[in-house]
C-alpha cells in the first residue's frame, strides 16, 4: 500500500474515532467535572471547613491540625479536608444522578411510544370484535 494512502487511511479512521459523537460528549463531560470539582473544592475549602474549624478547637483551623511522631509532622487536618471535599463531591453526584436524572429517565420510560396508524387500525378491529362478541370464534364460523 501506499505511504500516502496509508497516512490519508490513519488520518481518516482517527477523525471518524476523535470527532464521534461519544467522543466529544465524553470531554465535554470531563471539562465540566473537572470544574464542578474545583468549585466543591472551594466551597469546602472556603466554607465548610473554616465553619468546622470555628466550632472545633485548633490555631489554624483544620488546617493546622497535626501530630508529630518522631521527627515527621502528619498534617490529617488536610486530609480531613480531601475528605469532606469527596464525600461533598459524591453526594452531589448522587443527587444528580439517581435523584434528578433517575426522575427524567423514569418520566420518559413512563409514558409508552405513539401507536402507528396501523396499530391503532388493529386496535380498533380487535376492540369491535370484542364488543361484538366474535373475538374467539374460528374464522369462515358464523
């Protein structure tokens, strides 16, 4: 084959791949994420533990909590901090998910498609051979 065949093949396959409509609603998806986290992480940072460390005693605040062991300082204030961060992060998430989106899809599997024409032709047969009475009789019986 040939190289510039190949290379037009390569280029081709990769903007089929790149430019699917998964593909982009994937980084769509992330770039958002990505920014709902930095926005978590300042509502924790900036509210919820400042709040946490007025009501718990500490110089610094979470920040500032620490123990010593030896010689290495472990500062588990911040780590406290990751994980209110996370736990903020997964409730939210969780409410968006199974709460809100799990209504929407529950409201769209509720409410059954539109009969065709032809259904509903079939539908209205079958109804007025119910009414009638002849619904189980044999056909040619009569």
């Amino acid at each position: 084959m040939d190289a510039t065949l190949k290379a037009r093949t390569l280029a081709e396959e990769f903007r089929n791949f790149a430019f699917k409509g998964n593909v982009i609603d994937l980084a769509v998806g992330v770039i958002i994420g990505a920014a709902f986290g930095k926005i978590v992480s300042s509502l924790v940072e900036n509210i919820v533990m400042p709040v946490i460390g007025l009501v718990l005693p500490g110089q610094e605040g979470y920040a500032g909590w620490s123990v010593t062991v030896g010689q290495a300082t472990i500062p588990y204030g911040k780590f406290i901090g990751d994980v209110v961060n996370f736990l903020i992060v997964a409730l939210a998430l969780f409410f968006f998910t199974v709460k809100f989106l799990g209504l929407v899809l529950k409201s769209k599997q509720a409410a059954p498609p539109p009969l065709s024409k032809d259904q509903e032709l079939l539908t209205e047969i079958r109804d007025l051979l119910k009414k009638e009475g002849t619904a189980g009789a044999p056909v040619g019986a009569g």
